[in-house]
C-alpha cells in the first residue's frame, strides 16, 4: 500500500496561511502565487482525509485537523529559518570547524602563529591539527578527513593528487646539522658529505623520516656515522646536542630559535637531497570550506616572510 506523505511545503504552506490569514497574502510572503498555495493545501488535506480551513468572507481560518498540524508546520518553519541562519553564519566564517594537516616540524615550529592569527580572526571557527606525513595527508584529502595540509616533501602530492586541488610551494626547508658553539664543525657554514665521515651523532628514533633519509645518504655516500645516543623527539635531539652527545640532523624550521639565541649552530650540507619543500594543499574553490581561504593567506604571507628573511 502507498504511503502518503507530509512535505515540507505543504507544512510551510500551512503556517504561512495560519499566520497571514489569507491564501493570498501566505503566497506574497512566501513568493508564490495564491493556486501554488492552495495545490500544496489540497494535497495536505487529501494525505490526512480532512479539510484544513474553512472560507469566510474575510479569508479563511484553521479547520480542527490543521490547528492539530499547525505546531509541526510552525516548528518545520523554525528549523528551515535556524538552517538559513547557519548557512548564513557559515558563510560569514562565523562558525564552523577547519582541520588542518602538519607534519611534524612544521606543525609544532611554523604553524602555531599562523593558527593563532586565524583564531583571532575567526574566534568561533574551531581548529583541529593533526600531524602526518604527506603520504598520510593525501588519503586524509581525498576522503574528506583534512581541509588543508602543510607538511614536508611535495613529491608524493603532485604525483598522486587529482587535479581538483591546489598544491603549492611555500618555501625551501632543509635537513641540516646541529652543533653546539664549541664544536669542531661550529665555525663553518656548509659541509661536504666526506667531512660527515666517522662524526658522532645524536640518531633519532625508527621510523623518523629524518632519520631515514640521513642513513639514505650515508649509505649512497659511503661513509660512516658513529651513534653515540638515540633518542625520541625533536626536543629530545635537540637537549643531547646542548649536552654534548653529538651533533643532529634536523629541520632548519625546528632549530631557527635556538639558532637565533645562539645556543645551536645550523651547518648546510652540501648534498641535495637534504633540501626539501614545504607544500601546502588543499580542495580548489567550492569543494572545501569558506574557512580555507583565510587560512591560505595567512600561511602564504608567513611562507613568504620566511623567505625574504633567508634572502636577506
């Protein structure tokens, strides 16, 4: 047997006419005309087996089957008004949530004044940050589990990303060396790859991508690092190379603040591979959050002052 159901417009159309009074006035409020009211009316009236109004010279007035509708029309107008509203509130980044993909360094030495930026500009868009590599950060894109992602190595996004999204380069971030002021390597800007032969060094833990690319390029290299001390964290190498264990690859981005104190040296070393972009990826227009862009800007000016300080 055919159900028959209750729609929203003949539910909108009912308290429209409650309200107003008149056929015609409920279709001037709700930009239809009188028989396109009166159609939604009918089938309402058919569905329940019962008239709804009842005519009088003046306009019409509720029947009893409608005054026991009229509550469920009157809240189906509410929802439908508090939904525009939302809408509109979305629309005016006044509420919302933005996830945000990092990779490590970048989430914990790049991001933060960036997203503090963004909160002061939008302080009910809530913001989730959620570390991972680039591999991670595409799967997360594609199924809808990040809005944007900032992370390390842009290799694997251009590769494997569809083209209904944005992939930038913000700046150069390279593995570098970390000494203290008193190491024998202190005085140098840039090392060779051979210089690096038989040095002591502080190792990450398994499965660093750091770590993994150092042992890359040793191994194609052929030369030999003595570990003295592993350790886990980027904090963690960075407080046993203030206490003397050795020196640590790390990302310049992680060490730029104890660099600028003085209390770390960072040495370039002169291989290639140990330079690597910062990429920034997110859904072109009308597939992501009106939140995105806002954010967009924000990490694209910071990209870019971070260059021009390197340059100068």
């Amino acid at each position: 047997m055919k159900k028959d159901y209750i729609t929203p417009h003949q539910l909108i159309a009912l308290a429209s006419v409650a309200s107003s009074g008149s056929l015609t006035a409920a279709g001037g409020v709700l930009g239809r005309t009188q028989p396109a009211v009166s159609s939604h009316l009918k089938q309402l009236s058919q569905n329940i087996g019962a008239p709804l109004l009842v005519r009088h010279r003046h306009g019409v007035h509720l029947a009893p089957a409608a005054a026991v509708l009229l509550p469920y029309a009157q809240a189906c107008v509410r929802a439908l008004e508090g939904a525009q509203q939302a809408m509109e509130r979305l629309r005016g980044l006044e509420i919302g949530t933005l996830r945000v993909l990092a990779s490590t360094s970048v989430a914990v030495y790049m991001l933060p004044p960036v997203l503090a930026a963004f909160h002061t500009n939008y302080p009910g868009i809530a913001l989730q940050m959620t570390r991972c590599n680039a591999e991670d950060a595409i799967r997360s894109l594609e199924t809808g589990d990040g809005d944007i992602a900032v992370v390390r190595g842009g290799a694997p996004m251009r590769a494997t990303l569809p083209s209904n999204f944005v992939i930038d380069t913000l700046l150069r971030d390279e593995t570098i060396l970390a000494v203290p002021p008193g190491h024998s390597l202190a005085k140098g800007k840039d090392v060779r790859l051979k210089d690096l032969d038989g040095l002591d060094i502080i190792e990450r833990e398994s499965g660093s991508a750091t770590r993994a690319l150092v042992e890359r390029i040793a191994a194609q290299a052929k030369i030999k690092l003595n570990v003295k001390f592993q350790t886990v964290g980027v904090e963690a190498l960075k407080e046993a190379i203030l206490q003397g264990f050795g020196a640590g690859f790390l990302s310049r981005l992680a060490v730029q603040r104890e660099v600028d104190r003085g209390t770390l040296v960072a040495i370039s070393v002169n291989a290639r591979q140990f330079s690597q972009t910062i990429t920034l990826a997110y859904p072109v227009a009308g597939q992501c959050p009106p939140t995105v862009q806002p954010l967009v800007k924000l990490i694209k000016a910071l990209g870019n002052q971070t260059e021009s300080q390197r340059i100068s």
